[in-house]
C-alpha cells in the first residue's frame, strides 16, 4: 500500500482538497454520509474527530457531549458504544439524513479505499489521559491501512506519542489563531511533523514561512469561499480542509481551464 495521493502532492504543484468532518457543510458532520458525500465531490480525503466511548471504542464525534449533532445527551466517555449507536446523528441536519449513526473508526476503514486520504485528529483534550492513541492504533493495525493516514491534533503529546507507536506515522501540528495558539506555534518546530495545520487567519504568518522553509506540509482549515481559497494557495498551502469540498473543487477547475 502506497501513500499514492501524498505522493502525487510531492511530485506536482498539487493542492489537495480535505472535506472538513466530511462534506459537513451538506450533510452532518463526522458521519459516514458525509465522507461519502466529500468522496463523490471528488476530494482528496476527509478530516474527521475521534473520541472514546465508555467501553473505548473509537468513534468520530467532534463535541465532548453528543448533544449538539443528536438526539442524545450526555459525554461521550460516559456512553457505551451500544447506546450511541441508537442515537440520531443526521436528522439535525435535515430530514434526508434521519438515522445516520455516528460511525467507529473501523467503519470508516471498511467503507472506504486505499485511494482516499483519512486525516484523523484526536480529540481527547479534556481527557489527555484517556488512551485514545493506543486504542486508535489497536484500530489501524488491524484495518492494515497504516499508510493511507494523516494524524492530527492540538495536543503535540498525541502526535509524539503516535510516533512511539506507529514510526512511521505522518501527523500534523493543528495550531489554533492568535495567543490561544502560542503552545502550538512553538511545538511546529518539532522534527518527526510532517505537516502544520494552521487556522486560515495564521496563513500569512512567520511560524508558517519558517515550517515551509523546514520543509513541513501546510494544511489550511477551514477555508469556504474562492478569495480565502486564492490566498491560502498563493501563500503555500498544500492542502485545504472545506465544509464545501465540492464547491471549492468546482471554483479550482473553473480557474485552470
């Protein structure tokens, strides 16, 4: 198994477009119709959040509680996996999405192919000490797809740590804007990142220029509208993470043709 869709970003003057929490801007985020919504719209991957549940299975939920995207209530940590299956992920986001389940990350794995990026951030930051990593990594070396991942996260002990366990792991320093950011910064320097996730409103600034100049990959979130899209790419970006991956991919073959 290659990292085919990296690679072609090596060899080409390539931006790859990421459906953020799948297609989330048209169907509901972190769900399995929203990957296949992204993929359909032709992008690249898909960046999604993972969390634990009480019995430490890994699904993708973005909130610490599940109250916002469904009809439940209550923590993720604090719910079986059974029992989250019952919840309503989709219908918040409209009627032809009533029944859509919040998917485990071996769903994901089984649904989708070798030729799609999976950008997974791990999103345990009010439970750092949960073992999400080691879980997550029992979950990959059992889907075999070790190679067609990007590993992301706030927390750079996450992505040292996927390192001890997976070494040849690629993960990326997701860094947030202005002075909430500043650990983040300094933590893009670090040598085992192969990419820095800067918020759109950090784009321009010197810690990006510097991990460009190392050599590191610059993925761009969230980016949503065509004068955003044009200045992230002017100022280096390798990648863009979307709510509207399809939209964003139309504006981009517009302008080439």
């Amino acid at each position: 198994m290659t990292r085919r869709i990296l690679n072609e970003m090596e060899r080409m003057p390539k931006t790859l477009i990421l459906g953020h929490r799948g297609s989330s801007g048209e169907a509901p985020e972190n769900t399995l119709a929203a990957i296949k919504a992204a993929k359909e719209a032709g992008a690249d991957g898909v960046e999604f959040d993972v969390k634990l549940t009480k019995d430490r299975e890994v699904v993708l939920l973005h909130d610490p509680k599940v109250d916002r995207t469904s009809n439940g209530k209550g923590f993720v940590k604090d719910i079986f996996f059974n029992d989250l299956r019952k919840l309503d992920f989709g219908e918040w986001k409209g009627n032809a999405f009533k029944g859509e389940r919040a998917p485990s990350l071996a769903d994901v794995f089984e649904e989708f192919g070798d030729d799609f990026l999976l950008n997974i951030e791990i999103t345990n930051y009010l439970t750092p000490k949960d073992g999400l990593v080691e879980e997550i990594t029992k979950v990959v070396r059992r889907s075999g797809k070790e190679m067609n991942l990007l590993f992301s996260s706030f927390s750079s002990k996450n992505l040292a740590m996927v390192k001890q366990y997976i070494p040849n792991a690629l993960v990326g320093q997701l860094v947030l804007p202005g002075l909430a950011g500043w650990r983040h910064r300094m933590a893009c320097a670090e040598n085992y990142l192969y990419s820095v996730h800067p918020n759109l409103s950090n784009i321009g600034n010197g810690f990006v220029s510097k991990a460009i100049k190392e050599g590191k990959r610059i993925f761009v979130w969230t980016v949503n509208d065509q004068e955003n899209i044009k200045n992230a790419i002017r100022l280096g970006a390798n990648a863009i993470i979307t709510d509207y991956p399809g939209q964003v991919i139309g504006w981009l073959d517009g302008n080439n043709k």
